[in-house]
C-alpha cells in the first residue's frame, strides 16, 4: 500500500512524500522487518549481511539494497522476479529457516515470480 502526502507553498512549489508502511512478520522462529526505500540516502552506505549455514537463513541485515539483488542473491540469478525497489530489511532467526519457507513469508506481502 503507498500513500503519498503533498505539501505546497504560496509560491507553487509542491513536496510529494511517498511511503509505504513497513512489513512486519513476527512467527514463532523469526522476526522480519521490511521497509521500502523511496529515495537513496548518501549518507547511509549501501550494505547486505546475510548468515546462512546447512541451507538455513538465520539473519539478514541489509540497508539501501535492491530487492532484486537480494532474491538473486538468495534464489540464483534470473530465477525468481520483484518488481520492487530499494529496501532495508531485518531478519533474525535462532533456529533458522530454510530458503522455501524464507520465500513463502516474502510471498505473504510481495509479487514474487
């Protein structure tokens, strides 16, 4: 869902700021946090830590990061499609998850071919 707010001056110049809420999925092994990035930050370096052992995703850290580039990363290059942008994503899971399940949480709010 995207909302957008204008803000205008007597002088006619006209703000828009559009921001989408963030996605949050708390399950019983894990904590995800999704949050969509409209505009890059220069000040915010680009970054992504991912911690993956036995084929099982036990946490995600990424700031100012294409979506795309995380489910090539995680999926294989041109196997799977999002259609979204930049994001900063927060992902914890003591037991892990394996990558099928990780996808399907992803699925839950994301077009994800």
């Amino acid at each position: 869902m995207l909302f957008g707010i204008c803000f205008s001056q007597l002088s006619f110049h006209s703000f828009f700021f559009f921001f989408t809420p963030p996605f949050i999925d708390n399950g019983n092994n894990y904590n995800l946090r999704i949050e969509y990035k409209v505009f890059v930050d220069n000040n915010e370096p680009t970054s992504l830590d991912v911690n993956v052992s036995n084929d099982l995703i036990y946490s995600i850290e990424g700031k100012q990061y294409q979506f795309q580039y995380l489910i090539d990363y995680m999926y294989g290059k041109d196997k799977l499609s999002i259609d979204e942008g930049l994001i900063n994503i927060h992902f914890k899971s003591k037991e892990g998850i394996s990558k099928d399940e990780f996808l399907k949480i992803l699925q839950k709010e994301y077009d994800i071919k």
